[in-house]
C-alpha cells in the first residue's frame, strides 16, 4: 500500500515538472523591489582632534525598498524603504551622568585618566532611504545597468555606552544628546 502510494505521487510530481511553461508573458507590473543588508567600517572624522577611535567600530544596516516606477517602460522609479540599523563606536569619550545633578556629561580620556579595557558607544537607528532609480532592464532582460542615486534619513531610536575601566563600570541607555536624534 506504501509503495503504491509513494509510486503515484512520484508520477504527479513528474507530470507536473513536465509541463510547458508560457514564457511570452510579459509582467506589466514589473518592478525591482530590494531587501538590503550592508555591513560598515565606521571611522571618526570632522570632530574635535581630542576625539580618538579605539578599535574596530563597526555598522550593520538591513531593510527593504519598494520600487515605484514613474513611466511607462517601468525603468525609471522612486525607491521608498525602511530599516533598521545597528553601530558600534569604541573611542576615547567617556559618557557618564554627573552625581550632583544626575545630568549626562561628556569627557575626553586622556592617558593620566588611569586605563580601560572598554568605551564603547552602541546605538539602534530606523532608516528611511529614498532613491532615484533609473535602469535598462525590462521585465524580459536581467542583463542591464542600474543606477540608484539617493539619501538614507536615519533616526536614533536607543542608545547605550559602556565603560569598564579604573573608574568602574559606567552603563548608560537612552542617552540625551547635545544633538537632535537624526544622523
């Protein structure tokens, strides 16, 4: 019986494989939506000569961008997307809340402010990139040329440092910025 069973579902399976596929159909609806994962290298620059980078700093961004095509051809679009991305910064500015006051204060560590084995600042962004997209490619043609130009709008949605050093161990979330939250 187990045999006669496995026996007739190969043969569907077979004569459904074996089927002519139409391959004159042209999807009118075509259009190139992507899911996105880029991993950076972040390096400090423009910044007060103070600040130094200690370590590997690392960025990783994921997301998707939807295609809306502007023309007829469909090879001209506005990409519209959203992530989220994760980054890392070791560097040399100690973050840290002052006793006093309980308000976040920041210090540049210098070499007689004793060692540390960590000062690592982590924060969380969502991203909202837009692109200008134009291409070769129809929805028949895969070989062709894209060029995408565009702006990524990115918004700090939590933040956290960490020292671990001869002062203790300091951890801060959701730090207050001297800045606005978009970077």
């Amino acid at each position: 019986m187990f045999l006669r069973i496995s026996f007739l579902l190969f043969i569907s399976c077979y004569c459904v494989a074996q089927q002519v596929v139409d391959t004159s159909f042209v999807d009118n609806k075509y259009r190139e939506d992507q899911f996105f994962i880029i991993a950076t290298y972040s390096a400090l620059s423009n910044g007060p000569s103070s600040l130094k980078q200690n370590g590997f700093s690392t960025s990783v961004q994921f997301g998707f961008i939807r295609d809306f095509p502007i023309n007829k051809k469909r090879n001209i679009a506005i990409g519209l997307g959203l992530g989220m991305g994760l980054s890392s910064l070791n560097q040399n500015l100690l973050i840290y809340n002052q006793p006093s006051n309980n308000i976040t204060a920041f210090k540049f560590l210098e070499r007689n402010d004793g060692s540390y084995s960590r000062n690592k600042l982590n924060y969380t962004t969502l991203d909202l990139p837009v692109e200008f997209r134009w291409r070769t490619s129809t929805a028949k043609a895969y070989n062709f040329w894209r060029i995408y130009p565009g702006i990524k709008f990115s918004y700090i949605t939590s933040s956290r440092s960490k020292y671990v050093g001869d002062l203790g161990k300091i951890i801060l979330r959701d730090i207050s910025s001297p800045t606005n939250k978009f970077s």
